[in-house]
C-alpha cells in the first residue's frame, strides 16, 4: 500500500470491500440501506424463503419457527448476553415445531450446518437501525436473513480501536442492542492495522487479528483477514465449533487454538494421539472444550477422560463445560473411575489425581494409579470409544499414568497437554503420545520468535 493510501477516505475502502465480499467470497449484495429503517436483526422474508424453498419446510413450521426465533430475540429484558445466548443456541441446535395440534414435532434448522455452501450469504451496507439515537452499521453480514456479523471500517489515519470502541458503543441498550442479539462475530478494520475481531460484549483489549499462512498477495492487509475469516465454510465453522459462553462472557477461539483443535481433529481421525504444547494464558482449557465437543458430535460412542492434577483446572473445566450445555462427571476415586468407565451411561469424565501434599506441585500419581490396580476387576473392560486427555503429561510421573492406563484402556486414544518446553529429557514422554499435534502460544511467546520442529500440521501464521 503507497503512503498516498494512508489518508483515504471510508467510503473507499468500503466500497472495496463489498467488491470483495461479492467477488471473492461469493456473497449475495442487498443494497445500501441507509434510507431503511430495521428495528431487528432478522430478515423475516429471506429466512421464511430459505426454510420452505431451500430447507422444504413447510409454510406453517417456517412461519412458525421464523416467529419463535424473532420473538427471542427481541427478548432483550435479561440482559444482551443471556438472548445472545439462547438465540445461538436456537441457531446452533434448531428449534422444535408442531405443526398442527396433535402432531409430532419436528427440528426446523436455521442453518444448514453440515452444507454451508447451501445457505444463503449476503451483504448490506449502511445498515440503518432504530433506537434512541438511530445508528448505522458499515456492513452487516448475514447468513439465511438473520445477521451474524457487523463490520465497522475506519480511515487508515483513525486506528482500529475506534471501530472496535463504535462496535460497543451501539452496544448500549439506547443504541442499537437489540440489533446484537443474533450476533456472533463483531468485527472493526482498516487498510493499514487490518481487521480485529470479537463478539458480543468483548472488550477492547481482548479483540483478536486472525493470523494465517496465505499463498495469495493481497495489497491490503484488511483484505486478507477478511477472506480468511468470513470464507463460508470458515465462518459458519467458527460459529458452531468454536463459541462458548464463559461465566457471563461470550468468547471466540483465538487463531492458534482453532489451529490446534484443527490439527488434533487431524491426528482422531487417523487414530493417532499426540501432544498440544501450549504456554500460560493460551487458553487450554477452552481448547479442551471445543476439542471434545467436536469429538461427542463425530465420533460415534465416543467417551473423553480428562485427567489433571489441579484442582482449579479441575473446576474451569467443569464451568467450561456448562458453557457449552454439556454436564462433566467428576470422579471421586480410582474405584469410582473403574466404576463409571465399565458402564456406557457418562461420556464425560474428569478425574483428578490428588496432591501429595499442600505445598507439593505435582499430584500423587502412585497412590491414583495403585487405587485404579486395586479396583480393577477381572471383567472390566471400559464402554465405547475412549479418547484421555492428560494435562501437565510432561511430569516425570505422568509417564507411569499412561503406562497404566494404557494397561486398562488398551484402545483408548491418548492426548497429551503440557506447558512446558519439550526438550531432550522429555523426548520420551512425547514419543509415548504419537508425537507433537500443534503448539498453541501466547502473543508474548509469538514474539519470541521460537523455532520448533513440528509434525505436519496446518500452522498459524507466526
């Protein structure tokens, strides 16, 4: 881009990009809406069309579940994020409509998840929108008539951060806060920063940059992000696979945690385990979410054992599990292990080992593994297809753990979690895994620039 760029106006950075979305992403084009008024974030006439000629529902269940998601979310009296979250789970997992009285009821979908390329993508611009004080979007993403994303675009002179404060000041109930209850990505650009990207109610601090490897040269930077992050299949992945609602916080993956789950998902489907190196603050336990919410949904009788040393993990886990309307049995003892794995009624488990001692760092591996021997009866054998994933697997005893395990679940495949560099002394551990999946780093340690040899993977651009 030449410095002749830097100063250019909105206008012609949004032009280029509607150009884009059509062009290359294959978008639909709705129009400028600046002399229309919405009032919500669902177009009623593109969402009846798409269920009844698109989906084959009939009329009445169209209209019908049209209805019900309207009314939910124009819902907005607990709060932006508790509709946010009922709206998505109607998105994600359809809603249930009887036709007539008497009838069975029958899943109408919203989306078609599994055929991306079978909704409908389009945009509008200057999307003007009812409130208190009226308000008006640059660009509003929608997928099926119902908006999905919003794309606020600044000057190469104004920073980013402009955008993402403009994306939450219409957040605000007298702006346009009803307009974000079916939204899933929030996003703020410009030719020169590129684009930034959060959801609902994220703060300014927490909005990511998508970084990837790209084959293709793109003059501007904002460009780029774009078709990496709005591609159909992309998106629409995103949304299902990698949202969860946190504690009252709406968070989307982080590149290289969707880069690693990718990569893990890889490895399950060739039957292969392996390590995900990652550092603090990387966000672990939420790639242990998406990653096993991704395995109950594609693989059939699969069951996931998640074993740590820490009981503050221990108890994120579970929460992030909630987050994601999946309940975690946490095991009280070897025995209990035994118990709940040799009968097919929990598929989620976590199992704690517990500490030596009050200052001790690492878990009393010995007893947990000498409690599972004693218990083990001889017809035990563990119901369906086990997937264990062990935090902390860099541990000198956490060698002994897989031995032993691998000794009662000799078909289980293993996933190993760890935080600390993999050098020589634990090469032996690491073999034990099948190898390195991925490495999930902190922007701190991006910076560091650090070299490691891994097994092939699709990276993250670093």
């Amino acid at each position: 881009m030449s410095l002749t760029d830097i100063g250019k106006s909105e206008r012609i950075t949004q032009n280029r990009i509607i150009q884009l979305f059509q062009k290359e992403l294959h978008y639909d084009y709705l129009g400028n809406w600046e002399e229309e008024m919405r009032t919500q974030p669902i177009e009623e006439g593109l969402l009846f069309r798409f269920l009844t000629q698109s989906q084959g529902y009939s009329d009445t269940l169209a209209r019908k579940a049209v209805d019900k998601l309207v009314n939910a979310a124009g819902n907005i009296h607990n709060g932006l994020y508790e509709v946010n979250k009922q709206t998505y789970h109607m998105l994600r997992y359809g809603v249930s409509i009887t036709e007539e009285a008497g009838q069975l009821s029958e899943r109408v979908w919203f989306i078609n998840w599994s055929e991306p390329h079978n909704n409908h993508f389009a945009v509008a611009e200057e999307v003007t929108v009812k409130g208190k004080f009226d308000k008006r979007p640059d660009i509003v993403l929608y997928v099926n008539g119902i908006a999905l994303g919003v794309l606020e675009l600044k000057r190469s002179k104004v920073g980013v951060t402009e955008g993402i404060r403009q994306n939450l000041d219409n957040q605000k109930p007298e702006l346009m806060q009803k307009y974000f209850t079916t939204m899933q990505c929030v996003l703020a650009g410009n030719d020169t920063q590129g684009l930034r990207y959060g959801t609902i109610e994220t703060s300014e601090k927490y909005y990511l940059q998508w970084k990837e490897e790209c084959d293709k040269a793109y003059e501007y930077l904002l460009d780029k992000h774009l078709v990496q992050l709005c591609e159909k299949n992309r998106l629409l992945e995103l949304i299902h696979d990698f949202v969860v609602f946190d504690k009252g916080i709406k968070k989307l993956c982080r590149p290289n945690q969707y880069f690693g789950v990718k990569a893990a998902q890889s490895r399950i489907r060739s039957r292969q385990g392996g390590i995900i190196w990652h550092t603090q603050g990387s966000g672990k336990s939420l790639t242990m979410v998406w990653l096993t919410k991704w395995i109950r949904e594609h693989i059939k009788d699969a069951r996931v054992l998640i074993i740590t040393d820490r009981e503050e993990l221990d108890d994120q886990i579970e929460k992030n599990f909630i987050g994601v309307d999946e309940n975690i049995y946490r095991t009280s003892s070897g025995r209990d292990l035994l118990s709940t794995l040799n009968v097919k009624e929990e598929w989620l488990i976590c199992s704690l080992v517990h500490k030596f001692g009050r200052n001790s760092e690492e878990g009393d591996y010995d007893t947990f593994i000498e409690d599972i021997k004693r218990n083990l009866g001889k017809d035990f054998k563990a119901k369906g297809d086990i997937y264990v994933f062990v935090d902390e697997c860099h541990r000198t005893q956490s060698g002994k753990l897989h031995d032993a395990m691998k000794t009662i679940l000799p078909d289980a495949l293993f996933i190993g979690f760890t935080g600390t560099p993999l050098l020589k002394k634990i090469n032996r551990r690491v073999l034990k895994y099948s190898g390195l999946i991925s490495v999930i780093l902190t922007n701190l340690m991006k910076r560091l620039k650090m070299v490691l040899c891994l097994t092939s993977f699709t990276k993250p651009e670093t």
